[in-house]
C-alpha cells in the first residue's frame, strides 16, 4: 500500500493533528484566541464557508490545540430540533463537557479555598464569587468537589446526582433533597446561569498567575438555526446573547455556517448577536490550485502516514499526475478539503488495486476521471 495509514478521512478526525496549508486562515484563528488570551476580554465570532471547506476540520484541530495550552473547549454541532435556550444548553453545552476535567477543576478549587478558609469560609466563596449567589449551584459544585475526593468518585451516587443536575436533568424531589438543592435547571434564565457559572468556575481555578484558561464554546453548523420557527430562533439567541453578556472576559462563543456568503450566515443572526460580533465572519473559503496542491503535499507528507522511505514529497503521485488531479477535481466540482480527500482517496484505492507500487502516472489519472461521469455544480 501507498500509506501505512490512510490519510484520505472525508469525515474529520474527532482529534485532528494536521494542519495542511491555509496559512492566512490558521493566523486569523491563532489571532482570534490569542486576542482572548492576551485581553481576556470575552469575544463572539463567527466563520462561514461552502459545504466540505473545512469549517469542522478548523473547529477541531483548534480544539485540539487548546485543551493542550490549558483553555477548556467544548464543541457540539448545533441541535436541529430545540425550541429554547435551555434546550441548547442540555444538547449542546452540559453535555458536551469533560466530566473528568470539570472534577478535577472542582476539586482543586475547593481543596485550594479549604487550605485557607473554614469550609463554611470556602462555601461561602463559591456562593458568591463563581456561583453569583445561586445557592443551588454552589451546592452542587460543592458535592461535586467533596465526591471527587476519593478514587471512586464517578460512581459516587451524589457525585453522579450533581453531576445529572448541572446537566439539565430533571431530579426528583428526594434527589434534590439529598444533594441539599430545592430545583432543578428548568428554564432558559437558569440555563444562562449555569453557562456563566461555569465559566466563573473554570476561571477561578487558575494553576498560577501567568495561566489564565478560557472557555470556548463553538456551535458547529449553525445554519441549522434557518430550520426553526422565528420564535425559537429568536429565544435561542437571546439566551446565548445573555449567556454571552454575563462573561464579560474569558468565554468565547463561536458559531460556524454552512454557506454561500458571509451576509446569508449573517441574516440568521438576532441584531443583539450581530452588534456582538467582532469583525465580519470569517471565510473559510475555496481552495486556490496552488493551496490545492500544497494542502495535498502537507497532508500526505505528514509523518504519522508513514510514506514508503525515499520516496519524493509527491508521492504516490508523480508531480505533473497531481497537479493533472487538481485540475480535474476543479473542472467538476469546487476544490475544498472535504472534495480533495474525496476523489484523491477514491484515485488513490483504485491505483492501489491495478497500479501499486508503481507512482500515479498523469496517464493514469486522466483515465480514472475520464471514466466518471461527473458535472460541477451550480
């Protein structure tokens, strides 16, 4: 075989580590989160691109990069069928959180407040400077931080109580009476609450002076918001817009688009969201023939595929075959990421059946395309 890896995924990696080409874009999304980081002031951006331009690929492999700095990402694909704000939270936010990682925060949080204040001193705290005197969010952060003491914490029945409770679920009345609570999260007030709580508590649990981690929140495929009632849209972003507005530094919001144009991803927007924004959206845009050929390079290049050793940095193809491909790819259909792992991967199996180990011959690939029946679309 060409690759002891396959390099070709159309669908992208859960944990992405390359980054081919497009290095304009990687430098505004850098700058984006590097302004967050040096400012903390909190930001709301949002990026739009054609179907399959990499818009999930860019979301993830920032993702990626970030958790490592310290910062806390969460991503979830924007729900299709939600009528409220606390809807989104449970489906898109609670849900999608590193439950390991948010004990861990609880837990040093409240081990550094104890080592310095009487636990009713700590509590206190937390009441009023992450929970913003919610009491039954102090609560469960609390039982939370005390359960994840011991080893066993995940299976320990308060702990998993709690933990059910931040995420929106409905606990009956003797659960919330053991966990010391009197309700659950049961609107989109509260829903607002619990997003900016958590925020508070992610920033308070500072390792040290010089690390400040922030929270991302992005909401991948967001023009599925065009699919709701004009009530539930609006609603929706009110709530984020409250959400947004309650953490004035270290959250950023980012929502990606499916879309045509900046200003249609725009429309989709409530006036509160959109003065909100900084800057215009972020394009993700077509692949030019040269960032075509180069993201292929950077992509096949990368060590963890494992080429065949002594092989040039066109392999499996000779060069004039994969400029010949990308041309053929753009005559038929719009040269993004998603269509370049497309029919480069379907190339690519086909030579691996009648060709290998023999490099891809521009012959070759004028033969294979010749032999679709293919038409750009409009």
């Amino acid at each position: 075989m060409y690759f002891e890896e396959w390099p070709f995924h159309i669908i992208p990696e859960r944990v992405p580590e390359v980054w081919a080409d497009r290095n304009r874009l990687y430098a505004d999304i850098r700058d984006l989160f590097g302004g967050l980081h040096q400012k903390r002031k909190s930001v709301f951006a949002c990026i739009w691109g054609y179907f399959g331009s990499g818009k999930s690929h860019t979301l993830l492999h920032f993702k990626n990069k970030l958790e490592k700095e310290g910062h806390f990402f969460v991503y979830s694909k924007m729900p299709k069928q939600i009528n409220c704000f606390l809807d989104l939270y449970r489906q898109a936010f609670a849900n999608r959180l590193d439950v390991i990682r948010l004990s861990r925060i609880v837990h040093r949080t409240w081990s550094s407040l104890v080592e310095h204040k009487t636990e009713d001193g700590a509590f206190q705290t937390i009441y009023s400077e992450v929970a913003d005197q919610w009491l039954d969010f102090a609560q469960a952060a609390v039982v939370m931080a005390k359960a994840a003491m011991t080893t066993r914490y995940l299976t320990d029945p308060l702990f998993r109580l709690s933990l059910s409770w931040l995420m929106g679920e409905r606990l009956g009345k003797r659960d919330l009476r053991s966990l010391g609570m009197t309700r659950n999260i049961e609107n989109d007030q509260d829903a607002v609450g619990a997003v900016d709580a958590l925020v508070r508590l992610f920033g308070y649990a500072r390792e040290s002076a010089e690390r400040l981690p922030q929270v991302i929140w992005a909401l991948d495929d967001s023009q599925f918001l065009a699919a709701l009632r004009d009530t539930p849209r609006k609603v929706i972003q009110q709530g984020m817009r409250d959400a947004f507005d309650g953490c004035p530094t270290d959250f950023c919001l980012l929502m990606s688009f499916t879309s045509t144009d900046a200003q249609k991803a725009k429309s989709l927007l409530i006036e509160d969201l959109q003065s909100r924004m900084v800057g215009d959206p972020f394009q993700i845009s077509e692949l030019t023939r040269d960032e075509a050929l180069q993201f292929v390079l950077d992509l096949t290049n990368y060590p963890r595929f494992g080429k065949a050793k002594g092989s040039d940095k066109f392999h499996p193809f000779d060069q004039e075959a994969l400029e010949k491909a990308i041309d053929l790819i753009q005559g038929v259909d719009y040269v993004t990421p998603r269509n370049l792992m497309k029919y480069l991967g379907a190339l690519v199996s086909a030579a691996e059946k009648t060709l290998y180990p023999k490099p891809i011959s521009s012959d070759y690939v004028k033969n294979y395309f010749a032999g679709l029946t293919l038409e750009k679309p409009h």
